[in-house]
C-alpha cells in the first residue's frame, strides 16, 4: 500500500506543494483520520466532517497563518487542527493540558481568533481586515461561518457594516443544513464559476471606474447585476444588498472545483460573499443519518456507532443510572405544561442540549425555537409574559450572558414572570473557558425583582422550578452539566417558601470545648464536596437554596452559633452569592468571620470537571486544607478563595 499523504503533511506549506489533482485523496485520507481519532478520544464530530474539502481548500489556495482565517462556529476546525501541526495531539482534544475543543490562539499560531460562542467570525474578520489595511500589510481575511451561526443577528450586524467600508474580505457560509438554497446543480456551478470568473471580474472592474462619475448610472448598474443574480439565484438577493459580490452556491465537497473557485476570487479587493453547501457528518453513514447525535459524542466504535438518544434513556433506566439535571428539567416541563396550558417553552438552537426534545413533541405548539439568537429569545419570552403566557427560558448559563441588556431592560425592569432554565451552570469540564457557566450568580444576583435559586441535587432542582413558575416575577434557577448526587425527583411538585435555606448537618462542638465552630453555607451543586469537608470538619453544613432572596434570618442565626461562616459555590467567588453573604454580615456588623469559597479570578482550561475542581481546591479535600488555613490564621495567598473580616459591633 502506497504511503499516505496525509502523512508528509504537518503544516498548510506542505499541502501546497502537493499537484491540486491529489488534494481529493488528501481529503480522503483526512475524513478517515478524524472518523477515528473523534471516535477514540471523544469531541465534536459531524461539523467537522463536513468541511474537510473546504478546509484543504482554504488552506491550499491562502497562504496561512499570514492571511487570516477565523473559524465560526468553532468545533468545525477539527480538520484545520489537524492540519497545522497537531495532527498528532488531536487524541488529547478537551483533556487537561491537551488541544481546546475549538481554536485557541495560545495554542497555534493559525487559530487566529478564540471561537467557542457562535456567530463572531465576520465581525473579527472584519476587524483583522481593517487592521491589514491601516498597517499597509497585504493579507486576507477569510471567515468561515455555517453550522447554524448564520442565524444570529450580530452576524447580520458585521455584514452590514462590512459592505459599508467596502474592505477587502472573505466570508464563506458553510451550509450544511440547505437552509438557504437548493441543491448545487449543473447550471448553478456554472453560473458560480462563471461569476467568479477573470473576465467577469475584470469587466465589472472596469465599469466601476467608467461610472464612477455618474453616481446614477453606477447604481443602475449594481441595481441590475442584483436583479440579475436574484432571477437566476435568489439567495444572492441579501448579501448583494449589504455590499458583497455573491459567488455560488458551490459544492462543498468537490475540493478542486473549490480550490478554482477560491483562486478565481482570491485577488478581487471587495467584500465577497462565497456560498458553499455541505453534508453535515460527510463520509461517516452514521454521522450522516443523525448528524445531531453525532454533533459532540463521547467515545465509541467507529464500526457500530453510537446507540441512539432514545436507547441510551432506555439503557439508564434499566441500570437505574441517575438522570441527569438537563433530563429532570425536561420532564417537568412536559409535566408542568400538561399542568398548565400557559407555560411556553423557548430555546436558542438548544432542543438537544437543553432537554427540550419531548416537550417539542408533545407540546409542539407552544415550543419555539429562536436559532442561535439570545437576545431576541428574552425579549421574545418578555413580549409573550406580558400577555398572560408563562415562559420557560431555557439556555446555557454561558450563553444567557449574550441576552445581558434584554434580561434588564426588557425583562426584570418590567418585573415580567419569565422562568429562566439555566442549563450547565459552573464548570463544565472538557466545554473549557468559553463554555464556563461560572458567572451567571454574580450578573443575575444584581438584577432587582430577580429570585436566584440553586439546587443541590435533581428533587430540589425540580421543586425549584414548580416555585420559580409560580411566582409573578423574573425567576432564575440555575443548575450544572451531568447528574448530581442520584436523588430520585419526587413526581408530586412541591412549593419551596422564598428566601428559605435549610440546615443538613449540625455540628456536634459544644461552646465550651473551645474549639472553632464552623458553618458551611452552600450554594448550589457542591454537595457530594461539602458533605465530605462538613463530615471531616465537624461543621454545620447549610443547604442557603436561594442566593437572591438571602436566608437573612438563618445567617443570623449561624453568625450567633459559630465562629466562621464558609460559603461554598460552583461561581466565580466575585460578586457571588459569597459576596452577599458579605454584604449583609458587614450592614448587620457580625463579628463572626466570613470566608469565601468559590471559582477563582482566572479562566479555567478544558479538562474534566472532577481536575477542575481539584486545581481550585474545590473537591471535598481541597475545602478542608482551605478551611484548616482559615483557622490557623493564613488568611492569604489561597486561590479560590477570599477573606473577609466584617466589623465589630
């Protein structure tokens, strides 16, 4: 068997070099590479293997890393990963100390631009243009964006200002999903190449300057080449209107046909928009059938596939494998909506993810799926609340940040009764930085008219979200990926009294020993690493429920009882629900000692949650060598945490 090519190849100079005749079995070679390699340490897996003709493409025609080229959204650089230079670490992919699930410019010099949320590509390729041009360097900026991110307004917003400024730049829509356009024919490959053509290109050059002097006449000519395309192909229509010459569709897949059309329109200084149509899990049957399952998969055999969603719920309930948290929330809402016929049910392009598939089933007139666009979904939810429906919000902590103002401004300013769901709340392993719910309790806990409550294991997370739908305000119940401590969720759904905390342990030092009574204030997921910190410790351990409103009373109580207040939190320890804790202690002037555990001031990299939470010193080990120090009086240098001595009476 002749060597591979795929081989020889370690960075985009040596593609290069190859005859653009071998570039399909470069492909070839690629796809089953990243088949293998996904199925064997886990990651994302269909986005990627639809692009791989584009990305040897792209990489063939441009001369990267120098001409620049971002990714949107960012699981689909698998293949761009494994051809520049890390090819042989693409099995360490979302592990401690390995390659990020996405492009990271600390890791290469070719990931251009950090992509973990979607739909940023245009606008910092857009910004990397104008760069180019106030620096007088010749580059090119190339965005690649599809897998759904062209449904977000902010991409719409850069293209706007992109035509505007008339920079030279590339955007390529990927489309894997045929939102957009019919299949690629004959006549329509023709028309592409056609366009994108010397002739054609030079020709539209040279009217340009001919009618630069009669501003009418230049009009009328774009006018006309836009009716023009619009008749023969109708998806060209917008993107001529915000300023782009529109090339394709294009297939996606035939990898020289792509390489002609990217040399065509390589040179041409305007804004282009090149349209390109994949298959979603191309040249992987499975990944082809079921694309979504095949999205982010953990490892598998790549000769059986993985078992279908329906299969694994089945094979849990049989193992009596503890539902996950994303798995209670679905099912109260199929019961809280079969309860309830003004409960609505919204998503931004998170059906799967957010549990949402057999409320979109059951209940497919009241479910509403945004696309990848946050804020119209909060406002959306706030129009619909304010007609008497009850909407439930569900959405990724980390992605609930890009809906900030419409959670203020057009939510709670309104003291409108929107339950937001919000799924994979702090760390979340392998997902790393960009995907970190690590903040949600500090931006929410601000909010006036907000009620913030956080469950220790899946029963009260269930109850919360009974109490959260039936108040008449903005609610927030917050909870992490996976499953938590096993607790069976109690079918009869029960109302949880605001504001209320509850005390789990007790404990058993007596005033008069001496010893330091400590009090462990958790807030949220930590319960499985307080219960063991309590238990070595000897301290009380307090489940606080609710983060906004406090347990005021209950607070009080401890700071009369013990000598050290702890507060626990799977939040950044700024501005978390320790910091409330802080601020009444300090207004009611407790001499009581408050300590504050929580994420640290850092961005934390991939790996799995059970190491992140070792780093910080978050696991029930590190909690008692933390609070031991606290005791001991070294009250410095710890870094998850913060110490706070309040005021004397």
């Amino acid at each position: 068997m002749s060597e591979k090519l795929l081989d020889a190849i370690n960075e985009p100079v040596q593609l290069r070099e190859l005859e653009l005749e071998k570039l399909p079995r470069v492909c070839e070679e690629l796809r089953s590479f990243l088949i293998k390699s996904v199925a064997s340490s886990g990651g994302h897996l269909s986005a990627g293997l639809g692009v791989v003709e584009l990305t040897v493409a792209i990489h063939y025609v441009y001369n990267t890393p120098h001409d620049r080229l971002v990714w949107d959204v960012g699981h689909q650089a698998y293949a761009h990963k494994a051809l520049t230079g890390r090819r042989d670490r693409m099995n360490t992919i979302k592990k401690k100390d390995g390659l990020c699930g996405f492009p990271h410019r600390k890791e290469s010099e070719y990931d251009t631009f950090g992509v973990g949320h979607s739909s940023t590509s245009i606008s910092a390729a857009l910004g990397m243009a104008v760069a180019s041009r106030l620096q007088g360097a010749k580059r090119n900026s190339i965005a690649v964006i599809g897998d759904g991110a062209m449904t977000a307004g902010m991409a719409y917003e850069a293209l706007n200002h992109a035509g505007d400024l008339d920079e030279s730049m590339l955007v390529i829509l990927n489309d894997n999903d045929m939102s957009i356009s019919q299949n690629v024919g004959g006549l329509s490959k023709y028309l592409a190449r056609l366009l994108s053509g010397r002739f054609y290109s030079s020709m539209r050059e040279t009217s340009k300057k001919m009618l630069s002097s009669t501003p009418g006449m230049k009009r009328f000519a774009r006018r006309a080449e836009e009716h023009t395309k619009g008749m023969i192909m109708p998806s060209a229509t917008l993107f001529e209107e915000m300023g782009f010459v529109y090339y394709g569709p294009v297939d996606g897949h035939d990898v020289i046909e792509l390489v002609k059309m990217l040399q065509n329109i390589k040179d041409i200084n305007e804004p282009k928009f090149l349209h390109v149509v994949t298959q979603k899990g191309k040249g992987y049957q499975p990944a082809e059938e079921d694309p979504c399952l095949y999205h982010g998969v953990s490892p598998f055999d790549p000769e059986t596939g993985i078992k279908a969603v329906k299969e694994i719920k089945d094979l849990n309930k049989a193992t009596r494998k503890p539902s996950s948290y994303t798995e209670v929330f679905g099912q109260w809402l199929c019961d809280m909506a079969a309860m309830d016929e003004r409960l609505v049910g919204i998503t931004p392009a998170m059906k799967e993810g957010s549990g949402l598939v057999e409320f979109s089933e059951k209940f497919e007139e009241r479910y509403y799926d945004v696309a990848i666009a946050e804020q119209h979904a909060v406002t959306l939810a706030a129009g619909m609340a304010c007609d008497g429906l009850k909407p439930v919000v569900a959405i990724y902590s980390t992605f609930l940040q890009r809906a900030y103002d419409q959670l203020i401004h057009d939510v709670a300013l309104q003291n409108l009764p929107v339950v937001f769901a919000i799924d994979r709340a702090g760390l979340v392993g392998p997902d790393g930085a960009t995907h970190s719910g690590n903040y949600d309790l500090s931006y929410l806990r601000c909010i006036p008219n907000m009620v913030v409550m956080a469950p220790v294991d899946e029963n009260e997370c269930r109850q919360m979200l009974y109490t959260a739908f039936q108040q008449n305000c903005p609610t927030a119940v917050r909870y992490p990926r996976g499953s938590g401590a096993g607790i069976m969720p109690e079918k009869e759904m029960t109302l949880l009294e605001i504001g209320k905390g509850e005390i789990l342990l007790e404990t058993s030092v007596k005033k008069k020993t001496g010893l330091k009574r400590i009090a462990i204030l958790l807030f949220g997921s930590l319960l499985k690493e307080a219960l063991a910190a309590a238990e070595a410790l000897d301290a009380t351990l307090v489940n606080m429920r609710f983060v906004k409103p406090l347990d005021e009373q209950l607070i009080r109580k401890l700071s009369q009882t013990h000598d050290l207040l702890v507060t626990l939190e799977d939040n950044a320890v700024q501005g978390g629900a320790g910091s409330a804790v802080n601020e009444f202690c300090n207004q009611q002037q407790f001499t009581t000692h408050v300590y504050n555990l929580g994420i640290p001031d850092v961005f934390l990299e991939h790996a799995e949650r059970s190491e992140q939470l070792e780093e910080i010193k978050l696991d029930g080990k590190g909690i008692v060598e933390q609070i031991s120090a606290i005791e001991n009086g070294k009250y410095c240098n710890k870094p998850a945490a913060s110490v706070v001595s309040v005021a004397s009476r």
